[in-house]
C-alpha cells in the first residue's frame, strides 16, 4: 500500500508545500523561519518518515504564527490522505523524549476525533521568535485536519528551544507508533475511524 500523499496550500499569508511518506524516503525542509524548519527536521528524522516541506510565508511582517499553523494543517491533511481508512495501523503512540534539561511526553490517537491539549504552560521565552505558542498552533493545526488527539505535557524545561525540540521529538516518535502498520483490519470495535 502506497501511505504518501502530496498537498499544496495557499492563502494570503503562507505558501505550503509538503510531501509525506510514511514508510521512509527523501527529507528536505525549506520554511522562512529556521527554528520551525529545524522543528520540521526534527520530525522527519524521528518519525522515520519521507518529509518534505517548502513553507514561505509573513514571518517578517508578521510572525511564524501563521506558517506554523498552516504548516500544521498540511501534514494533518497529508497524514490524514496517506492512511485512506487507516486499516492495518497501530492507531495509539506515546513517547517521552529528554532533551537536556527538558523532558516532553506526547500521547496521541489517530481516532477521527480532532482534540488537542497543550500543556508547556510557562515557557515564555523564544527562540528566534518562535515561542510554545506557536507550536501549539502547528499542532493544533495537524489535530484538527487528521483527525487525531493529541496530548502533550512538559515535564521539565528551562530553555524554549529544548522545550519545543523535546515536544517535536515526542511528537514525531509517538506518531511512527501511531501510524505502524499492524494488521488488515481497521482498528476501532466500530470497524471504522
């Protein structure tokens, strides 16, 4: 089964290019703001998947709040494309990542059910503009347009940047759990997602 999918989103502030694989393949990421493009990366090398990204948007006149959103909406739809029915995945994934003094844990559920819970509550701080926040609308942005829930909780931190690389670590693990292939059958007592 071919797990890829390709989406291309445009509006008046982002231009979002992305390509997902599942299984594995060719990563490369191109986003105006480094720090959501290193976030990216990271995803794309934990998760073990074939990402690639080509993100512009008004980061200059604005902020990354808008390409981070968008950015987020695209992989949910591609992630939500690649699965067709999700028959044959794991469908659950939880993962803790350390990253120096942070420590993030991300549950998540490939159910159908958009929802997200975002709780690095207190880390304020930046880096190179990009705070929490803003990762919270990427992922916020992929709940709602895969249909996933996904839980996220900072255990420790003190420096935005390993706090926002330990979440995208977490979250990258958690989702090649989620998305693991397992069997034929769609798994849900409901016989669908």
């Amino acid at each position: 089964m071919n797990r890829r999918a390709e989406i291309h989103r445009v509006t008046h502030e982002t231009d979002v290019r992305l390509r997902l694989d599942l299984d594995g393949g060719t990563s490369r990421i191109s986003a105006d703001h480094g720090f959501l493009a290193h976030l990216l990366e990271q995803v794309a090398r934990h998760g073990r998947f074939g990402l690639e990204v080509d993100g512009s948007g008004d980061v200059r006149t604005v902020d990354p709040h808008h390409l981070a959103e968008d950015v987020g909406i695209v992989l949910g739809q591609a992630l939500r494309e690649a699965l067709g029915d999700s028959a044959g995945i794991e469908r659950y994934g939880s993962a803790w990542v350390p990253m120096d003094e942070s420590l993030a844990h991300v549950v998540l559920d490939l159910s159908g059910r958009p929802f997200l819970a975002f709780a690095p509550e207190g880390y304020e701080g930046d880096a190179h503009g990009f705070h929490a926040h803003h990762l919270r609308e990427l992922l916020r942005g992929f709940a709602n347009h895969a249909g996933a829930t996904v839980h996220v909780r900072v255990l420790a931190g003190s420096e935005t940047h390993h706090v926002c690389e330990a979440v995208a670590k977490a979250f990258a693990r958690a989702l090649r759990d989620a998305v693991a292939r397992t069997d034929s059958g769609v798994p849900s007592t409901k016989g669908v997602l």
